[in-house]
C-alpha cells in the first residue's frame, strides 16, 4: 500500500506541474519557434525571434501608444440584436459570450489622452471581440470619436483589427460605413488630422472605409488588409495570385498605403506625423 501511495503522490506531482507551465510557452506562428510567453509580452506582442507581430488586444495597444493617465470614454453602448439573428446559437448568445471573454460592451475602446506632446482621441478595434465585427454600436462609437475630435480640434486616430462587417446585424452594419465615413468628412473640411492604423487583419466593410479614409495610412509588417478574402479572389478571377498579396507590404509596394511601421515604432513615428500635421498643437505644448 505505502507503494502505491508513493506512485500515486508521483502521478500529482506531476499534475501539479503541468498546470503550473501551462500557457508559459507560444509557439510563432511564422518561425515556430517556441518562446517564452513573458518576453513576447514584453516586447509588444512581437516574436523576439523573427519580428512575426502577434494580434495585440485593445488595452495593451492603447497602453503602448498612449501616455499615462489617459481616459477611456464611450463605455456605455451595447449591441442589441434588430434582426433576432440565429444561425448555428442566437446573436444574443455570442453578444453575451464576447462581453463575458473580453470586458468589453463590443470590439472597439474610444480613449482620450496625449501622445507624447500631442491632445489626441484614439479608437482602437478589438479583434478577440467576435472578429472586430462592425455593428451599430462601433459605428456609434467611432462617430463618437470623430464629434469629439471636431469639437476638441484634436487627431482622430484609429486602430484597425476587423473582419468587417457584422453580418449578424444585416442593413444596420453596412450603413455604419456610410455613417463614419460622413463624419470623417466633417473632420477633413474642418482641416483636423486622420490618421488609419491597420493590423492584422483589416479586412471587408472596415477596409472598405473608414480603414482607408486617413489623411494618413499606416499598416504593421505582415498585416492581411483586403476587402474579400484571396481564396474568393482566386475562385472569382480564376487566377493564382502573386505571393504576399494582400499583405502590408504588397500593398505599400502598390500605392494603398503610406508606410509600413514595426510596432515599437509606431508611436514615435505617429508623433513625427502628427508633428507634421498638426504643428500649432506641437509648439503650443512645447
């Protein structure tokens, strides 16, 4: 018996251990390399191996661009559901079941704050948040952002990590393309700086939008950006397309955007632009 008690406390043990490593260790997804799960974090969500940038949640991106002290705002909306929408569980069930995983009333977080020298109002999408989806409530949101950032006469800037649209939502999504891109017109006439950070991925009705409205688009390495997916291109077109397509830098390469910016450049290049773009602001904080 004192045998088996002895293998039995063994059989724990080792248990034990494996709970405890458990989640310690990613593996890159482009090099396949397994590394330690606390540096990738400590290096902004990015392979320390290969440069592969990892997904980055809507906290930590906004922790990372903007200084201390900032504010979220615009918490207080939540989707409902206009069409009863039911395919393979209610749309109801996967609202609750994203609100519950992620915090978050829907996939995108407004915050208010500075960026180095620079007032600026900063929309950041949540992919983890049913793909990104755009429904009624991130339509509203960011138009939020933009009357504030007309009222306030500081930078937009928004991060983009989107499936699209949210279908669930029917007619309803769809017209908050419309909705957003009318009030990022407002902010152009009025002269006040926009600036699209796309991520991986900013793809349908989020790219065929407000994405790709800025006074300035920039996109991180490796980033897929496209409206339909390159299997449905491929079956369309009934052609192999190029390699890379559809990737950041294809896209650089081609005109659709103005640069490509590893993140732990990204803020100190979004000061530079916003030196640029938005100059009294600059001197005025000096």
């Amino acid at each position: 018996m004192s045998w088996f008690k002895r293998q039995e406390n063994r059989i724990e043990n080792a248990g034990e251990k494996s709970v405890r490593t458990e989640g310690l260790w990613i593996k890159c997804e482009k090099c396949s390399q397994i590394i330690f799960k606390a540096d990738v974090e400590a290096n902004l969500q990015v392979c320390p191996k290969c440069g592969h940038h990892f997904r980055m949640g809507a906290r930590a991106r906004i922790e990372s661009l903007l200084e201390p002290g900032y504010e979220i705002v615009d918490t207080e909306l939540k989707s409902t559901d206009p069409l009863h929408f039911t395919d393979l569980k209610p749309y109801q069930s996967r609202l609750k079941k994203a609100q519950q995983e992620t915090g978050l009333n829907d996939a995108i977080v407004n915050a208010v704050g500075k960026m180095g020298p620079h007032s600026v109002v900063l929309s950041v999408l949540e992919y983890s948040f049913i793909g990104g989806s755009m429904g009624a409530v991130m339509g509203e949101t960011i138009a939020r952002a933009a009357d504030r950032a007309y009222t306030s006469h500081h930078p937009l800037i928004v991060v983009s990590a989107s499936g699209g649209a949210r279908m669930m939502e029917g007619i309803v999504s769809l017209m908050q393309m419309a909705k957003i891109s009318a009030a990022l017109a407002r902010l152009d006439d009025a002269r006040i700086p926009y600036i699209s950070v796309l991520t991986d991925p900013t793809t349908g009705g989020v790219t065929a939008s407000f994405a790709m409205l800025g006074d300035l688009n920039i996109a991180e390495p490796g980033a897929l950006i496209g409206f339909a997916g390159p299997r449905v291109i491929e079956q369309t077109i009934r052609q192999k397309l190029p390699d890379g397509f559809q990737r950041s830098e294809f896209l650089l390469e081609h005109g659709f955007l103005d640069a490509v910016v590893p993140r732990k450049e990204l803020k100190p290049y979004l000061i530079r632009a916003l030196d640029f773009m938005s100059p009294t602001q600059a001197a005025s904080t000096a």
